[in-house]
C-alpha cells in the first residue's frame, strides 16, 4: 500500500488529487458475532496490527474469493504523508442496515500533491 501511494504521488502534477476509497479499517480488523441485528462487533486482538485475511462468498451462484491486506487508519496517513501529500478530505460513510450504520463501511480520502 505505501509503494502504491507513493507512486500516485510520483506521477502526479503539482495540484493533482489522488482519491481513493477503500473498507474501513476498522471494519476490517473484527466481525459481527452473528447475522442478527444487534450483533455485537467484536475486535480480537488488536486493531493496530497490519495483516491480512481471505474471505469466501457467494452471490448468484458464483464464488468469489478476495485476498486483502488490513492497515489501520495512521498507516494509511502515514503513507499518504511520506509520499508528500496532503489531505483535503476525510470521510467515514456508513451503511444503511442496523449493523452497517453502527460503524463506518468505507474510509474515502482526497489527498493534493502541493
């Protein structure tokens, strides 16, 4: 992730925008205990640790498995600091379901190359 953000700064023009959107980190460091509303949100372990995870689903009759690495939010500042950029923007959408609008889904940014 840092050599990806570093290269968007490398490419861009002095005034240009890298924006991303990716799962909130916090969402990616825990699960819900079950499908119900309600269902408590648990975090074993530790929320700081960089990782990574692999999840299976399935949705009209299709598989499909996603490999991903988990950071959390000050690596990603980190990152987007080292390669020189500054954000302008900063947003945290929920969702619309019980569980979904209890905790962040996605973490967006607008970052400028000054």
């Amino acid at each position: 992730m840092q050599l990806a953000v570093a290269e968007a700064s490398r490419v861009l023009a002095p005034g240009g925008h890298f924006c991303a959107c990716v799962t909130h980190p916090f969402r990616d460091a825990g699960a819900f205990e079950s499908p119900e509303p309600g269902a408590r949100f648990v975090v074993e372990g530790t929320y700081f640790d960089e990782g990574s995870y692999e999840l299976t689903t399935h949705r009209d009759g299709l598989t499909f498995t996603f490999a991903s690495r988990t950071y959390p939010l000050e690596s990603y500042a980190r990152a987007l600091e080292s390669a020189g950029l500054l954000v302008e923007a900063l947003r945290e959408p929920v969702g619309e379901s019980d569980r979904d609008s209890r905790m962040p889904e996605f973490l967006m940014w607008r970052a400028v190359k000054p």
